[in-house]
C-alpha cells in the first residue's frame, strides 16, 4: 500500500496513473472532491481517497495506517506574495508532519518530492549537481526557500532512522491544470505572452518524475537526493516550442534586467486590475534571467535502464492536449 499526498496536484495525479499501472495498491490524500482531469477516471477509480490534508495531523495519521510507502509530493508552488505564510505552512510545516508520522508509524520507504529551487538557483551558468551547498542570494524564490527548509525536515528524519530519498525535479513540463504550477507556462503562451529571456534552466517530462519516483520508493536507496532533469534550455527556446505547438508568433520581447523590472510591474498592474494571477512576478523575473546547467549523472548511473523522454515531441503533444482540453471547456483559457 502506498499513500500519495498532493494526489491531485500535477505531479501527484501522475505518480498516482504510474503506481496503479504497476500494479500497486494506492491511498491518496485530496482536499476536495475534484478529481485531476487530465488523468483516465479508470484509473483514478482505483485508488482509496481519503479527504484530508498535510498540515491535519489527526487526519494524516489515519492515513497512514496499514501503509507501506509514502509518496510526498503535496506542496505550493506559488510566487504570489498573498500566498507566501500558505506556502511556507504547507510546504515546511506540513512536511514536518508527514516525516513525523512516517517515524511512528513505521513507513519502509519515503520519497520526497522537492525541486532543484531548494538547490539555489546561479546566475552566471553554473553547472549543478547534488553536491552543491545552499547559498543564500536573491536568485533564490520564497519557493525554493520553502523548499529548502522542506528538505531539511527530510534530512533530520533520515537521522531519525527513516529511509527516505530526495528528488529534486527542475522544471516539470507536461499536460495539467494550467491554472496551477508548472503548467502554467502553457497558459502564457497559448495567450500569446509576449516576452522572453535568455536565460536557461532544466526541464523535464512529468511521466519522468512519476516513473523515477516509483523506481527509487521500491529500491534499497536511501539518505540520497537526485536532481531529475533531462535537457537543459534556454527559456526562449521552451517559449518558441511551445508557442510552435500552439501555431502562436514567438515572443517577440527580450526582458532584459531592465525590460523585465518594467515587465513585472506592467503585469502587477494588469492583474489587480482584472483580479487575476499575474504572469510575471519579480520572483520569476529573476529565475527566467538565471542560468543554471542541471546534472542528471547521478540519476540515470542510479537506474542504468532508465531513459528520458525527448522533450520537442513531449511539448508538442503538450500543447495538443491544452487545445483539446480548451475546446471540451475542460479548461478556461
């Protein structure tokens, strides 16, 4: 049995179509009664829905009765300000509580879902592996700073006697609900957002990050953390390939330093006026203009059988999916 938190968020509804297509018997934590669209309702019909949340221990601990392995994948990504105390109650606090129960209850295995962001981010292209030290600096966001102290109650439960491993996931790419996380970088685009930058990052298909996380819960692994990413891109290059699959014009802005400080200012001011979530924040800003070159030696020397999905098709078919899901008014654009 393998308890998954963040079952409907877009990494946790992935693991959860990866662990019942192998066969395991799977336990979700949800919020709410809405279920992910984008995954099969076969498959979701498997699996034993319990309402609950990270940070209500008493409903936790119920959870975690009778299981054997714990997936915890539960956070908020999220470079609103308005939501920053959220963010760091759910993604430290509520880490605490999972590493805390998994000790009393005897779990064999935790795999914890964290972020290259809990890694810090570099500006001046760095080449990044599991080695490197967190350094304090402006390129690094609330998110990753949550992130970060996330890992660190991962860690102690580790000198507690917990086996645990680590992941570390850079940018996850794939089709979800593009109102949250990761997907909404598809949302700009679709909507034609019309700026870009040079700097680069890591990405990698979001089936990669269920299937790894599957293959280390069931390995002897433990006390280890693996940077999972496959290709290392320029943002203007992800933006045109996405824009490609969507038959949108490219960006046509470079937000430089300078261009970007008035870009996130001009979106602050258009989201308040519509209400809405900007598309740029002063955060993201900063992390579009960072160049960072992710490793993923470890990773693939670790499962020697295991092979990325390329990324240019992965997106195309992406964007094919949005566009579906846009006209089935499974999504609002």
């Amino acid at each position: 049995m393998v308890l998954v938190t963040g079952g409907t968020g877009f990494i946790g509804a992935y693991i959860i179509k990866e662990l019942v297509e192998k066969g395991y018997s799977v336990r979700a934590i949800r919020r709410s009664n809405k279920l992910p669209f984008f995954i099969s309702p076969d498959l979701l019909n498997k699996v034993e829905w319990v309402n609950s949340d990270v940070l209500d221990v008493i409903s936790l601990n119920e959870a975690m009765q009778g299981v054997d392995a714990v997936i915890h994948s539960a956070a908020l990504v999220s470079f609103d300000k308005k939501e920053r105390k959220q963010m760091y109650n759910t993604n430290v606090d509520g880490t605490a509580n999972v590493v805390n129960l998994a000790l009393e209850n005897g779990i064999k295995k935790l795999v914890h879902i964290s972020s290259i962001s809990a890694l810090g981010r570099t500006f001046a292209g760095e080449h990044v592996n599991e080695e490197k030290k967190w350094m304090d600096s402006k390129l690094n966001s609330h998110y990753g700073i949550s992130k970060n102290k996330a890992e660190m109650e991962v860690w102690r439960g580790m000198g507690e006697g917990l086996d645990a491993v680590i992941i570390n996931p850079s940018t996850v790419l794939g089709f979800g609900n593009w109102h949250d996380s990761s997907c909404a970088i598809f949302k700009n685009m679709y909507k034609g957002f019309p700026w870009y930058t040079n700097g680069i990052n890591g990405f990698v298909a979001v089936e990669d990050v269920a299937k790894i996380a599957v293959l280390l819960m069931k390995s002897n692994i433990t006390e280890e953390r693996f940077i999972i990413s496959y290709e290392n891109w320029e943002f203007k290059k992800l933006f045109d390939a996405i824009a490609d699959g969507f038959g949108q014009k490219h960006p046509k802005w470079q937000a430089t330093p300078f261009m970007s400080s008035i870009a996130w200012r001009m979106e602050k001011i258009k989201s308040a006026l519509k209400s809405a979530k900007p598309l740029l924040t002063k955060e993201t800003a900063r992390i579009a203009l960072s160049k960072t070159y992710w490793q993923n030696d470890k990773i693939l020397k670790a499962l020697p059988g295991f092979s990325f999905i390329p990324l240019e098709p992965y997106i195309t078919k992406a964007c094919k999916n949005y566009a579906e899901a846009v006209n089935n008014m499974q999504l609002k654009p």
